[in-house]
C-alpha cells in the first residue's frame, strides 16, 4: 500500500481512536442529520451494549430489512453497532462480518458480543476483523462470499475509493447490494482540504462529488445507483465552516446493485409483503415504492433490480414478450441535492 495511503489511514486510525471519544466530540452533523431508523432497527438498538451504541460515528440507516439467513459485511464496521443490528436481523442462520483497521474501535466491538448474545438468546455469528476496506481479500474476505455490504459513513475516509468499491464488488455475490451511507459534496473538494485531520476525520475532505461518485461505481459494473434517503449536514465548528466555504455536504444513503440491467427487464411487478417491517409497502429508492398487492409497470433497469437480486423473492415479476422499456425512474442525486435543505431528526424514541 502507497505511504500516502498509510499516512491516510494513520490519521484516521488516530481521529476515531484516540481524539474522538463518543458522538459528542464529533464537530459536525454529520452523526445527528440521520432520518430515524426503523421501528424493528430501534427495537435492537435499544438492546445494544452502551459501550457499543456510544462510540457509533455513522451518518445514515443503511441496514435493510428481510435479510434472515444472509451473509453480511460490514465496511469500517468501527465500535460494531450495525453490525450487531444486522446480527439480529440475520438471525442464527446468517453471518455477519465486519470490517475496521482501528483497534480501538475493534476492542470495544469484540468485548460485547456475548453480553449481546445473551440478550438476542442464542449465540449470533458475529466476528470482527481488523483489515482495509481497499484491501478486503487481505482481511479474509473470500470473493462471492456475501449477500449484503453496509458501510456507515466509512467511504469518505478512504484514499484510494476505486479501489474500495472494486473490492467490495468482488466480495458480493451477484444480486448482491452495497447498501451504505456516507458523505458527498455538491462540488469537486480541493485537495489542499485533505491535509486537515479534523476536515479528513470528519468525513468532509474525503466527500466526493456525487458526479464522480456515480462514474466511478458505474464503470465497475454496478448497477445505476439508486438513492434511498438524502439529508444536508450542517458544520458546526467555525474553524471548519471557514475551510470549506460554499461546499455543500449530504448524508446519503445509496443502494448498488450487482446486476446487469437490461431494457428486456422492463415489465410488471407486485410486491407480495412478506418483508417483515414492511408489510403494507417497499421503498425501493427514493422514487420507487411499491404497495402490496398493486401491479405497476417499471423500467429495465428497476426490474433487472427486482428480478435479478437477492430481493427476487419477494415480487412477482412479470416481463413482457416484447420488451417495452419506459423512462428511467431514478432521480441523479445531483437532482435531489436542489431540492434538500435542513436535517431530518435521527433518534429512536
């Protein structure tokens, strides 16, 4: 690994083991502009070892449900939180990995899952290891070896985010999801805001642009990216607010498939509710939702999506013998960035 790449890592290994000591050390919103989560995902979380809950640094809810049984890995999986989340939603069947170089942050992760097992009644395949997200086979991560890939404002820290994305594409299973939350910014950051620990620590001078973000995982062969939740964080420190000047930052939780879409996908589904939490309907992305039980025509991009995943089960799909493709239905977050002011509050009550 290149010395900058170490350097980089050095500095965040430092930020969220030895300078940040819970959320509220954190300077911006980044942590607190969080849509709340589900009720089911409130649920565990409430049951959670404090020590876990206290050091969790995420900017988003990127756990999805109806994932019993599956395997699932963590990006930067820090003090554990999602991680023991996603451990309940998976159940005794399922596996649940995770991913961080921080030591600190590994110990704390580690130290609490019997305590978590003995709430949750059984043992859950939970591990921790200490790895790079760029360099995931190195950690032991074997290539198509998971189901669903979470990451929680993790992305942005990185120094090499083509080779993270590339890594995890190897890892998933095809139908697989990325589905993960992290920071983006409304213009190319300056490269010269690198240098700052607290700018690079907080996620903002690692934040792509949404432009590049989305070339980058297109050209690896993602599906198109589907945004599932956006919010604006708010910068807080007036030292900070000063360096980055009219940047605009947004939490967003996105979903990449790994699918190849097709025009001949195009067609009808129905969404059967047997996803438990979302019985009456499934938000697919932001301008996707289906009601149970209520036939609609979509996309090929969408119906490759929904025919070819691991969400296949829970439609009907119905593809016509003539491929009539309709308009593309995923907004650019470029689009929904316009349209987002202010924060949605994050707390389960």
């Amino acid at each position: 690994m290149a010395c900058s790449d170490n350097s980089a890592h050095n500095a965040v290994k430092d930020y969220y083991g030895k300078v940040l000591s819970s959320t509220s050390d954190l300077k911006t919103s980044a942590c607190s502009s969080r849509s709340a989560p589900h009720p089911l995902v409130c649920r565990i979380i409430k049951t959670i070892p404090s020590a876990v809950n206290d050091k969790f640094y995420g900017c988003g809810n990127p756990i999805p449900l109806g994932i019993e049984g599956k395997d699932v890995l963590d990006l930067g999986s820090g003090s554990g939180r999602d991680c023991y989340v996603a451990a309940a939603l998976v159940g005794p069947q399922g596996l649940v990995t995770g991913v961080d170089m921080t030591d600190e942050q590994l110990q704390t992760a580690r130290e609490n899952i019997d305590a978590f097992g003995t709430t949750l009644g059984y043992t859950p395949n939970l591990k921790f290891v200490t790895g790079y997200i760029e360099e995931l086979k190195a950690a032991g991560i074997s290539d198509s070896s998971a189901d669903i890939c979470i990451s929680n404002c993790v992305v942005n820290l990185s120094p090499n985010k083509p080779k993270v994305f590339t890594s995890v594409f190897n890892a998933l299973r095809t139908g697989g999801e990325l589905h993960f939350s992290d920071m983006y910014a409304d213009r190319p950051v300056p490269a010269s805001l690198l240098k700052h620990q607290s700018l690079h620590g907080e996620g903002l001078s690692g934040a792509l642009h949404t432009r590049e973000f989305e070339r980058i995982v297109t050209t690896i062969g993602f599906a198109q990216p589907r945004v599932l939740a956006i919010t604006q964080v708010d910068v807080y420190d007036p030292q900070l607010k000063e360096l980055v000047g009219d940047i605009k930052y947004y939490s967003i939780t996105y979903r990449l498939f790994k699918v190849r879409e097709s025009a001949e996908s195009a067609g009808y589904v129905t969404y059967l509710g047997t996803i438990a939490g979302h019985e009456d309907k499934y938000v697919l992305d932001v301008d996707n939702t289906f009601e149970k039980g209520v036939r609609v025509s979509v996309s090929g991009s969408t119906g490759s999506v929904l025919s070819d995943s691991w969400l296949a089960p829970f439609f009907n799909i119905e593809k016509p013998g003539s491929p009539q493709d309709k308009a593309a239905d995923i907004s650019s977050a470029e689009t929904l960035m316009k349209a987002t002011t202010g924060c949605s509050a994050n707390v389960c009550r």
